[in-house]
C-alpha cells in the first residue's frame, strides 16, 4: 500500500542480512515483453475514503463462486453469456456468485457479479476510549468448514486495527454473510492492547488448504500461519508457525542496502498467496521482491527464496519528515534490481489443471501486473487494465483475486482487481473501487 503509514515509536527490527549472488533480473534474461493492454467489463460504486463517504478505502477482494454457477454452465450457459448484451445483462443478473471485498476503515462490502453492492458489514467499534477500532485490510474464502454440525464456507478478514481474525459465513442462498467470530478470538501477533495500539497488527492474508490461513504482519517483514477451530458453533484460531523475511542484504558488489521505511518499522509484506498443490507460499515484501517459501500442512518447511526483486532494490533511498515519505537516488541505481515497480502488491493464482496455471502480480508502482508461470516461475506476461468505453481502469493496485470457473459474463472465468485511482472523480475526495474482468486473456 503506498499511502504514507501512521508513525510508531520502537527499535529497528534486528533481522538477518541475506548475501545476494546473482541479478535476479527476468526481463535481462528473456528479453522485455510488450504491455498487454486489457479492458474491465464492470466496476463496484465509488468508494470515498472520508467522513461523508464512511471512511471507505477499497483494498482487498476475494471471489466467491456458488455451486449453482458452476452447474448452469456445465449445462451450456456459457454460450449465451457469449450472446447479445441484454441475453448478457439476464444471465449476470441470475448469477448467485459473489465478489466479498474489505474497505478498510468502511468494512466489508459484497457485490453480485454486475457491481451492485448487496450488503456493507462494519468493523467492530473499539474496545476502549484510547483503543483503536477495526480497519478490514485483506480478505479471502475458507471453502467447507465445520460450522455447528454443517458445512459453511467462510470470508476470513485480518482486522489491522484490532489486530484480529475475524470469519463470516456465507449463505448459499443468497451469497450475503453473518459474522460467526468468537467473542474471544485473540490478538494474531501482538500480547497486548497497548501493543495492538502500536498498529503492528494482522495485515494480508491468504486461505490455505485444510483449515489455515497465511497472515503478514503489518510495519514488519513477518508472516505466520494460524489454524482455524470451532468453538461453540463460532470461529477462532491458534498460532502455528512464524516466519520473518530479512531486511538488510549484501549486495554482489559487497556492499551493504536496506530498504527505506518508516522509522523504527521493518519492510513489510502484504499480499501473500499460497499453491497448497505445489507446496509454496509467495509473499509480496512490498520494497523488497517477490518471494516464495515451501510450505505444508501450515508450517514452513524451507528457506525463503525471491522470484524478482523490485527496480528499486538496492539503490540508496533517504526518509523525508516533512513529506512522509522515502526519496530514491535513481541516479545512484546499481543495477541489481527486476522488474516490478514498488510496491510489489496484490497476489492471485489462476491454475490450470492441479499444478499448471499462472501467478499474478501487482506492480503498483507503473500500475501494472506482471504473470509468471505457476510451476517455474518463469515469466510470462505483462498487462495493464487500461480505460474502456464504459468503465476506466486500475492504478495503484493492492489486491487482486482470480476464478478460473466460467461465470455469467465471464466465460473465461473471473479477475477482480483494486483501483486505487477511480475516476470520474468528486473533486479531491478520494475515490476507490474494484474493476471486473473476464481471466480468458491470462491463458
């Protein structure tokens, strides 16, 4: 996320130094690759991130595809979502899917598949006068949990205000949520209140196979795995594992770079997602690069190792107090960073067959996303979601989520991405939403 963050007092995280030995620079190694450009079908109501709009702050959205769906395009329905713009608009409007998005400060929002917002939860109030209140950053989807003797499927939410997760169920009935948290679910990292108030709280966050979610920390280069149980027909979670990424690195020509933060914080990670059929996690260090991390039965079971860096890795950067915000030396570039714009950000994975598919990125900084190939890594494409004839497209995005199951007017499946940039705006209020896509460009 690339909005100044709020400023904490503490020591610099004391983390290890990682030796670097090559570039880690895929465009050097296969040649620079065209920007594909590529136009949303929808878009979500704006969303203005101020009193008069509700603190709204669109981030994170996660898709929910309903059996029904897919059974009505087994039947031959794809077909006639590939028809006339009213036979088109007739379909989307009997779809029972759903796409379940944070706000922020403003929630969680649920959308059908035409944009329309069904249902906006709030975050729970603070528990005391001094306390912070809830701030919904990431969300993604828990399918057939044991609930109260029944199998739900859940929207899982990291709280960063209260540094909690909280869990809603989802009603296949009409795809809207009722929140089924455990009163007494703990804090994800932190041991008290006072430190929950520091705001080093639960940030991104990722479902895994078998009843666990990923979870980064925010202002850290933390991550940890947390394991999902029934209480009294409600929901809660205990730690599992814990794994912290490093902040300083040595660079191949000796010397020595560290990302530029906020002081007294650490190079955060926020999108993560995991391939549970391929045994690996990816965490998105937003300053830093792209990493993946074997993982199984949600425990870490090898070191980290990056995908890409960033342009910006390695070249000096100072911290302005007075704009709040870091100052590259691009001149002083050494030339060993990749591709992605910082931030490196948002995080999905469209599979093809039980291993294969593509893995999305968000390259925040050009407003851009970049694809690598699900089982190598190896570099694929390079797209933009661009203005079109009726809805304009994606800058600055933080979350992305992709569905390869066919959907009504989605043939090729789904791709929600943030816009952190909607326009038309109203004025200089800011003004955020999610944009709509049918994935058959990403085959």
């Amino acid at each position: 996320m690339r909005a100044p963050s709020l400023r904490f007092i503490g020591a610099a995280l004391a983390v290890p130094t990682l030796l670097l030995t090559t570039t880690a620079n895929p465009a050097a190694a296969h040649g620079p690759r065209p920007v594909e450009k590529v136009v949303p079908a929808v878009e979500t109501p704006a969303l203005y991130d101020d009193e008069a709009g509700g603190d709204a702050d669109a981030d994170d959205p996660a898709i929910w595809v309903h059996p029904a769906d897919r059974a009505r395009f087994r039947k031959g329905a794809t077909a006639q979502s590939r028809g006339s713009a009213t036979a088109l608009s007739r379909v989307i409007a009997t779809a029972l899917s759903r796409v379940i998005a944070t706000a922020k400060n403003g929630g969680l929002r649920v959308y059908d598949l035409r944009g329309r917002e069904l249902q906006s939860i709030a975050t729970p109030p603070a528990p005391g006068p001094d306390d912070e209140a809830g701030r919904f950053n990431n969300v993604d989807i828990v399918e057939d949990f044991r609930l109260g003797g029944r199998t739900v499927d859940l929207a899982a939410v990291s709280d960063r205000g209260r540094d909690q997760l909280r869990f809603y169920a989802i009603d296949e009935r009409t795809g809207l949520l009722t929140d089924v948290t455990a009163a007494d679910v703990p804090f994800a990292f932190n041991a008290t209140q006072a430190e929950v108030n520091e705001q080093r709280t639960a940030y991104g966050l990722d479902a895994v196979d078998g009843g666990y979610l990923l979870v980064s920390r925010r202002s850290t280069p933390e991550v940890g795995t947390f394991r999902l149980v029934e209480r009294n027909g409600r929901v809660s979670y205990r730690p599992v594992d814990r794994l912290t990424l490093p902040a300083e690195f040595t660079l191949p020509d000796g010397t020595h770079w560290a990302p530029c933060t906020d002081p007294g914080d650490g190079p955060q990670v926020e999108g993560v997602v995991v391939d549970a059929e391929n045994r690996t996690a990816y965490l998105a260090q937003e300053d830093v690069a792209l990493w993946r991390v074997p993982i199984r039965d949600g425990r870490f079971t090898g070191r980290p190792a990056m995908v890409e860096r960033v342009r910006e890795f390695g070249i000096p950067a100072t911290y302005d107090e007075a704009t709040e915000e870091c100052v590259v030396d691009y001149g002083a570039d050494p030339g060993f960073g990749g591709r992605i714009a910082a931030d490196v950000e948002g995080l999905t994975i469209l599979p093809t067959g039980r291993t294969g598919g593509t893995l999305l990125v968000s390259s925040q900084g050009d407003d851009t996303f970049y694809t690598y190939d699900r089982r190598s890594n190896r570099p694929i494409g390079h797209f933009a979601v661009v203005d079109g004839p009726r809805v304009d497209g994606s800058q600055e995005c933080d979350g992305a989520a992709v569905t390869p199951t066919p959907l009504p007017g989605f043939p090729g499946g789904l791709l929600v991405v943030h816009d952190g940039q909607n326009t038309p705006g109203d004025g200089d209020r800011p003004n955020t939403n999610f944009k709509f896509l049918d994935a058959g460009f990403l085959y």
